[in-house]
C-alpha cells in the first residue's frame, strides 16, 4: 500500500488513501472480523455510554500511536520494535487516563482498570505491527481513523443492543420494564457479537452470489 505492500490488507479499492481509511470500518473490523480486543469489550459494552467512552479512548490512542510508530519506524530496529510499541503506546494510554480521570469521573468511574488496559489490547498493537511500522505516516493516520470508525460502530451496536434489552434503557432513559437480565452478562456479550458476526457473514455471502 503506497510504497509498500501490506499482505493484501486492502478493500479492493485502486486509492491506496482509502484502502487504509475503509479497511478497518468492515473488512479488517477489529472486533466482528478480526475478533481482537474482545476482553474489554464485553467487559464495558453493557451501556451505549460505556462503549462510546471507550471507543473515544481507543480512537485517541491508535491514531497517536500510529503516527508516532509511522515516525519512528526508519529509526527502529526490528528486534526491540514490540517493547518500542508498547513505550509509545503506554504514553498516549496515560494521557488518556487522566484526561477521563480529571473530565469525566463517572465515565473513569464505569470503565475502571480497562482504560490502563489499553495498552495491551489487541487492536493497538495489531495495527501499529501490521501497518504502521511498515506504512507512511499520513496513511497510518488513516487507518487509526479506520480502525477507530470500526471499532466505535461494533461496540456502540453491541452496547445499544445489551443496554435496551437488558435494561430496557437507552443512554441510562428507561424505554420499556422487564428487561432481560441476561443481556447485561458476559453470555449476552457473546450472543449479541455471535448475532452481528453471523449478519455480516450473510451480508457478505450474499454480496458473493451477486
């Protein structure tokens, strides 16, 4: 992609601009096709206001660690590149903790450990090895947006979907009684990531009959 080829991570689209902006949103989706990341999400998607505030999170430490490990990718030796990911990672992750420790307290309050967390997950790491490393800055840039887009539509789906049903409720505003419970544990987690795993392979299906 550019001036380097990135093992077929492409939307089949001839601008490899927006190859890297739409990989992530549904080809390479980290949660539904990639299916990294997944701890936090069930941990957190309980509310559409928990999955919003931790995809905001998530946007602000891929897009900076992004661009840094795109800065520094000429000046990084292969053998120290993972600990050097994590150093860089690690600092937009502290930046980020305090930012919605100081800002938003209840939000800090809800998300807990899994803000510091951040820093291990999947998605960062998988994007700053698979393409920033390898990529321009700018289009690094645009696939942390990409990967952001994607990750913030799943999650807000999953926890929309948990909320509603399982607390009758939508952005904490009571819409029907008698939820079901079972929606806001970790088995409703599975169910709802089964259900929207199990369209887009229909989707998908469908799109390859056509």
């Amino acid at each position: 992609m550019g001036n380097n080829q990135n093992n077929n991570r492409t939307c089949g689209l001839k601008n490899p601009k927006l190859n890297a902006l739409f990989y992530g949103v549904i080809k390479g989706n980290p949660i539904v096709v990639l299916m990294i990341g997944l701890c936090p999400v069930l941990a957190i998607s309980t509310t559409v206001y928990n999955a919003v505030g931790m995809s905001i999170a998530v946007a602000f430490v891929l897009m900076g660690s992004n661009v840094i490990v795109s800065l520094l990718r000429k000046f990084t030796p292969n053998q120290i590149r993972i600990p050097v990911f994590i150093i860089i990672i690690s600092t937009f992750v502290t930046i980020v903790d305090y930012l919605i420790k100081a800002n938003l307290p209840f939000l800090y309050k809800q998300l807990g450990i899994f803000i510091p967390l951040i820093v291990v997950n999947c998605v960062i790491i998988g994007r700053a090895e698979a393409f920033a490393y390898k990529n321009s800055v700018f289009l690094s840039f645009l696939d942390a947006i990409g990967s952001s887009i994607g990750f913030l539509i799943v999650l807000f789906l999953i926890g929309a979907t948990r909320e509603i049903l399982g607390q009758g409720t939508f952005f904490n505003k009571v819409i029907f009684s008698n939820p079901c419970i079972v929606m806001v544990l970790p088995p409703g987690g599975f169910i709802t990531i089964g259900v929207i795993m199990g369209l887009l392979s229909y989707y998908n299906l469908r799109k390859k009959k056509q």
